[in-house]
C-alpha cells in the first residue's frame, strides 16, 4: 500500500490537524506520559515467558521443542536476547502500529535469527498481484524484500499496515510538546513574561536602540534586580501568565489524553491526580489492564508467531503462548493461593508448584492429590438412591 512520506499510517496529510510544535519518535519520548506507557507495555511482553505447546490427536498438550522454541529459548538474533527483541518490538508496533522483523535462515533453510527493523525506515507496497513488497532504508540505501522475508506485527488498520499512534496522536503530543518549550522558556527567562515598555515621547533610533538595550533584563535576564523606569516610561505585560493559559492543568490533562490513546491506566504511570494510594481500586485497574489492553497484544503476537513463521504442514497442534501468570511472580500471596487451588483441584503435583517456587521437590511430590470432600457427581446421586433404599427398608 502506498503512502505519502513521513507516514505509517497511511493517512493523507491533508486530513491530519497540524500541531503546534514538530512531533517525531525522538521528540514523542521526550514527553514522560509516552516514555512511560510505551515502557510499560514493551517491558510488561518482555518480561512473559513464551511456551510453545502441541496438541496430539488424542487432545493431549505437551510442550514443543522445536524451531521457534529454540529460537526464543536463547539470542533471537546476535545482539538480542528474548526480553530484548520483543521490547523492540513493542515498542515498535506501540508507537507506529507495525513492528518488523528480517528473517534470517541457515544455509538448510532453517530459521535462526529474527532481526527487528525500526518502522519509521519502512515502506510498504501492496503490487498489482496483491503480494507485499517492504522497503527499507538503510543509511542512503533502499533495500527489498519480500513478504517471506519480513516478519510483521500490525496493530488494527486496513489490513494491511496498522495505524500509528504517532500519526493520530500528532496533535495531542505536539500539545504536550509546546507545554514543556513553553515551561523551558518560562524557567530559562526567570519566569519573566514578555512585555512592551511605552514612553510618552518619539525616539530617535538611537534613544530606542538604547533603552531597549538597558531594559532588555525586563525580559531575557535571570536577575532579580530592581528595574527603575524613567521620564514617564510604563511598562505593560502582553503576555499571558501561566495561571491565565492553565499551564498546569493543560500538562495534566495531556497525560490523560496520551495514556488514552495508547490504552494506559494513566496511574499505572505515577499519575495520582485522579488516585494517591495503591489500593484496591487500583488493582481492580491493573486487572483490567492486564484483559483489556495486553492481552490483544499477546494473542496478536501469539497467532502471528505461528501463521507467519511455521511452515504450513507444521501448523497443526502447534501453539505459542505467552505466561501471563509471571506476572504474578511479585505477588507472592496471589501465588501461594493459586497453587494451592491448583494443588487441590488436582491441576498441579505440590512438586510442579514447588518448582514454579524456585523449591527442591520433595519425596511424594509427584502424585496430584485432589480435596478429599469432592466426589464424582454419579457417586453423589449413587449414594442419596442407596440411602433413600435403606430408609425405606428400615
């Protein structure tokens, strides 16, 4: 698909509002509200384990040891680790809505490295046949490659390419940015407002030249010194005071809309205008989190892992899951009663949740045990015909 320059999106420029400061990735990570989510969501995928599991025909799960296995188990490619590569990614497909990734092969055609490409180095071409073309730029070279050499992530869009936050979020951010330069200018200027100074007589260019010279601290000095204004000369402010632009309930606001937009609980970013403590309110909030938002990046990675990098005649039974319970691993009391449940449903030996424990098994541990007051449903009404038998021979 074709798009104009400077775009991920595929949005025209003529629909785009124009913001009032230039919004790029660099500048964009300078404001802490983007810094802060995209870390967030790329560290919170590269933390999670990635499992690969298949499924016999008898329905039996049993974890998979195969290529992408051993792709994910060590570097993913020379420079990255697991966590590396999909905080890359991540951060990536969070910020511009596509995240690629160069696939490398052995010389027997086997996948062993997944080399990520930052987005904003490029293009995509849909041609005439419908195939996919990536173009990438690399110092002042374009580079081609072709859909089976391209492992990409989008978020949702035309199918196609994902659509960019960057691109839709350009306005709220370059808000954002002009709040801070505007702050930066009030600090750098000793928080002294412009203003215009006005004498009740016709200057010479000198005279002017030079009372603007002896008054220039009124607006560009860092001193607090005394000013002493002479023969009838006023000086008025005509610019606005950070109370009368609300400079401060603007930047808050700008926190909200930019946690809006890449779908960020803003208190999980240290924003305790709405909260002050961590309680369960806020963990009913990280839970939402965690079903609302990163899950739908998971199974996008999930599914995309195995449609695109899985030969189809392997496919079958084959699937990739990210733990989502590690992320309890902070939580040590939601721990000991997830295992305890698990123990005494019969999901887990005490050794398996041992070992999830970083604890030596113990002898007996391999046996599931199950809640001795659970009975199969048949035994249940086995039971209550038998009693009501011997009432009635009694």
């Amino acid at each position: 698909m074709d798009r104009e320059p400077g775009t991920q999106s595929g949005m025209p420029q003529s629909y785009a509002i124009q913001p009032p400061a230039s919004v790029s990735f660099d500048s964009a990570m300078q404001i802490s509200a983007v810094w802060a989510c995209a870390r967030l969501l790329a560290e919170s995928v590269g933390s999670l384990p990635l499992n690969f599991f298949r499924e016999d025909s008898a329905g039996k799960k049993s974890k998979d040891y195969g290529e992408l296995s051993r792709l994910f188990g060590g570097k993913v490619n020379r420079y990255q680790t697991r966590n590396e590569f999909f905080e890359s990614l991540m951060l990536n497909l969070v910020l511009h809505g596509n995240a690629y990734a160069l696939r490398q092969y052995s010389g027997d055609g086997e996948l062993i490295g997944l080399m990520p490409l930052m987005s904003s180095q490029v293009e995509v071409k849909m041609l005439e046949d419908g195939s996919i073309v990536y173009y990438y730029k690399y110092n002042n070279d374009i580079v081609a490659y072709s859909d089976q050499r391209i492992w990409h992530n989008k978020l949702f869009g035309n199918g196609v390419v994902g659509l960019s936050v960057l691109d839709y979020a350009r306005n709220t951010i370059g808000i954002a940015i002009a709040g801070e330069d505007r702050v930066s200018q009030l600090f750098k200027n000793g928080g002294k407002p412009t203003g215009v100074l006005m004498v009740d007589k016709l200057l010479k260019p000198e005279q002017r030249e030079q009372v603007r010279n002896e008054f220039r601290d009124l607006k560009e000095g860092n001193s607090d010194k005394l000013m002493v204004l002479e023969v009838g000369m006023k000086y008025e402010q005509i610019s606005m005071s950070p109370q009368d632009i609300q400079l401060l309930e603007s930047r808050r606001f700008q926190i909200e809309d930019i946690c809006r937009f890449l779908g960020v609980p803003s208190v999980l970013i240290n924003d305790t205008s709405g909260s002050t403590t961590w309680g369960s309110g806020v963990q009913q909030i990280v839970d939402g989190f965690y079903k609302l938002n990163l899950r739908p990046y998971l199974e996008r990675i999930e599914s995309s892992l195995i449609a695109n990098l899985v030969p189809a005649e392997d496919r079958d039974g084959l699937e990739a899951r990210f733990d989502l319970d590690a992320l309890l691993r902070a939580d040590r009391d939601g721990r000991m009663a997830a295992n305890q449940t698990a123990i005494n449903s019969g999901q887990l030996t005490p050794n398996e949740a041992r070992a999830f424990e970083g604890l030596p098994p113990i002898p007996g541990g391999d046996t599931l045990l199950v809640n001795s007051t659970m009975i199969p449903l048949r035994e249940a009404i086995a039971r209550q015909e038998t009693d009501a038998l011997q009432t009635v021979s009694d």
